[in-house]
C-alpha cells in the first residue's frame, strides 16, 4: 500500500482510521475535523486541481474518505480550472442522487491515478457482526423495516427505519438518523420498536459507510427503542467498545444479520 | 337509496357527509365526534352484535365509515357474543396492516347485510381535481416523493412524503401526515418543497378516505413548503373553499394529478 490519505468528513471515524494507519489528513474547508495525522493538506472542494497537485506532492497515492460528508455547498464562482472541467460530471451526477454523485467523486479520484479504499477496508475491526440475540417481536419489526428499505433502496433513499408492533414508525430521509431518532421519540414514545440500519442496495462503501457510535444508542433508548439491527459486514461502529458499554447501559440490543 | 347511518371518526368529515344526506350518526366510544344527524346510536367496537341490532331497529341499511379513525384499541375483556365470534378475523387482519384491517371490517358489515358507501362517493364535490399549475421545480419534487410512495404502496406504507430540490425530506408512517409536516418544520426549514399526498395502492377508499383541510396547508405553509400535490379523485377536501382561502393567504399552490 502507498502513502495514504483520509479525506476527513465530520465525526470520529478519520480519528479512528488515523489511530491505525499512518496517514496525511486531508481538512475541507467547512468540514470540521480534529483528527491528526502524519501529515496536513488544507483543501476546498472548489480546488480539485489543487488538491490533486497537492496529494502528489505529498506523495499519496491511496485515499479513504471517512466521516459525514453532506453534500457540501459548492461556490460555483471560485473553482479552478480543473474543478471547473469536472463540473458537467459532477452535476449531472448530482441530480441522480447521492449514490451517483459519491460514485462520480470516486471514478474522478480514480481516473486521477489515486485508489479509493474504504474506512471498512482499513478498520474491518469495526465493522457490525454477531447476533445479541433478538426476540420473535423485534425480529418480525426489523423485518418489516427492511423490506421498507429494500423496498426504497432503488430510489437512493433510506439508510435506515423504525418499526414497532408491526407499524411503521419512521424512514430516514436526508435530515439522517438522528433526526429520525428524534421525530420517533416525540411522536410514538414507548413503543419498544426496532432501527434497523443497513446500506443501500448500490451503496459505495468506499465512500459512503453506514455508522453508528454511542450517541446512535443513546437517542435509540430515549426513542423507547428496545433494539438495534445492523447490516452485517455493511455498518462501522464506532466505537465498538463505547457503543456495547451504551447498549448495555441502557438495555437495548444490538445484533447483525446478513 | 336506503336509510343511511354515519360511523362517525374524528374531524370535519362526518358533519361533511351530515349537512347533505339525512343520516344516523353512530359514535363511537372512544372518538370524539360532533356531527349532528337525524338520530344518534351510541357505539363501541366491543359490543358489535349490539350496534348491527341498533342500525336493524333504526331501518339503516346503508353505512359510511368517514373520518379519521385510528386503529382503536379494543378491550378484549368486554366483548358480546358476536364480537367475540368475529374476533378470529379482525385480529388475521390486522397483522397483516391497516388496509387489510379495514377491509375486514367493510367486508363484516357487508356479511351483516349492509351496504358500505364511501364518503367520496356522498360528497364528490369535496375530491381533489384541478392543476393549479405547478413549476417545473414543484413538479420534478413531487414526482420524486411520488416514486417513493409507489415504491412504498405494496408495503401498505405511506400516505405522504415531502421532496425538496429532488431530495426526500419524510415519508409519512403511523403518525400521519400533521406528524410529518411538523417533522419537515423542526429538520428541514424553508426548502419551498412539495408535499404529495395520495391513496395507497388497493387502499379502500370507502372507508380510508385521503383527506387534507385547512390546517394541513398552515402546517405545510409553517414547514416551509411551496405547494401540495394530490391524487386526482382520491383525497378529499375539508373543505375546499377554506383550503383555498388558506393557500391563498399562505402563497401555496395546490393542484391534483392522475
């Protein structure tokens, strides 16, 4: 493997790839990130060219983007020359979804001569598996929420829904899973349901890692949420340690299936 | 036509059915109803046997379940006979969701003998119709938010979803569509996107009846939203001349598609 790079989204997972990979960190402008590495590159999305200019010098050859990244707004009227070239790509990729415009950003580092690996690639430690062992009930509403989420899948919509008693209580749209956390918790309290969180069908990965950390199971539990199901193999815990110490805490269940 | 009795639910639609067709109202235990008709029986789901031998005595032959009407609860300690004898389908049913359990429910009363009208067909003059001409921005929105609750519709999921800028903002679940808005409101401020509102594929529309009022438009105005897209024919207006009144005031547009 090359020299890397993580090109740091909001949160703790650039901190987490960091801890075990010696890496040049990559700070967007707007991006807040607290994350150190071996190294520093200040750069905007405005500036691509400049970015390429300065991984090369840096002498990166492999990239990770780790962490949130939300749609960042972009300031059409400061690009370089190179962003300004890309731009066709990158909107109209932009108005197929998130998935297609993530998938685009990857195929422009690619075709830059970089390889993209996943925060899963690096830290396979975190990722989701195992079976805490759930009820019949939480089994049948985790069910019921993934065959929402598959259905929703090829719209590029919903990472994520809670199901009680049978009954649909909330679908993840772009405000994420916090926000779905927080409707569930004013609007049904109580209900005991389930979040199941999984990837969408064509996710990338790479560039996209579904997570969860202790403050997820934290608003879970004030949700009167009594379990969590994950993707196995498909979301990040971070951190694995903080989130079982959480769960047991607050007795709720978390278990993986394929 | 034969004599008619209302099962009254919540909000503006008995009273709605009332003022044009001389009616009985049924109320129910439980819901709060202010409709005046041209008698009264007082209800509860728990004593079914009781309520068809009180429409028999009042010559009711035909029924109109209008209004919202939650899925009750139902204290299977107090059953009569017959509710008891029917209680093995209503419970089938209602596993396998809110459609299904109405269905039931429109195919007991049929077996009883009666005829099940919906409201849209007592008061056509209340569906939605008409375009009062989206945007081509509004139109692209509501089409994404129409996609997700086709994709949904199987699942017997999903009445609503808010789209802005080709991004979903919520998708409608058990909470209903006030829920929803309120949701969009707190996450999501000022997006100037559409709310679509439809039936449910297979949704029966005699006794589950889409329906959107004056204060949906206050709440979808609140949310930030610049218009509101109906089913054509299959949600009703309470009532149309305030709902208009309303969107006026609050610079929203509403149209109706197929």
């Amino acid at each position: 493997m090359g020299r890397l790079a993580i090109i740091a989204g909001t949160g703790a997972l650039p901190g987490l790839v960091a801890a075990r990979h010696p890496a040049v960190i990559v700070r967007l402008a707007g991006v807040p990130c607290d994350a150190e590495g071996a190294g520093l590159i200040e750069a905007r999305l405005e500036h691509l060219g400049q970015m390429f200019a300065d991984l090369r010098a840096s002498g990166v050859t492999e990239l990770c983007l780790a962490g949130a990244m939300r749609r960042a707004s972009f300031d059409t009227a400061k690009l370089d020359a190179e962003t300004q070239a890309l731009l066709p790509r990158i909107m109209a990729a932009q108005g197929r979804g998130d998935d297609a415009l993530l998938r685009e950003v990857v195929a422009i580092f690619e075709d830059e001569g970089f390889t993209v690996r996943g925060a899963h690639e690096l830290r396979p430690d975190l990722l989701a598996s195992g079976n805490a062992g759930a009820t019949e009930a939480q089994s049948a509403d985790a069910a019921r929420a993934r065959a929402v989420l598959a259905a929703l899948g090829p719209l590029d919509v919903g990472q994520a829904a809670v199901a009680a008693k049978g009954q649909l209580l909330g679908i993840e749209t772009l405000q994420g899973t916090d926000a779905l956390l927080r409707f569930v918790a004013e609007t049904a309290p109580g209900s005991g349901g389930v979040l199941v969180k999984r990837a969408k069908p064509g996710q990338d990965l790479r560039v996209d890692m579904p997570a969860i950390g202790p403050d997820t199971v934290a608003l879970a539990a004030e949700a009167g949420l009594s379990g969590i199901e994950l993707q196995a193999g498909h979301v990040l815990l971070l951190d694995p340690d903080a989130v079982e110490t959480a769960a047991k805490a607050r007795g709720l269940s978390i278990w993986a299936v394929p």
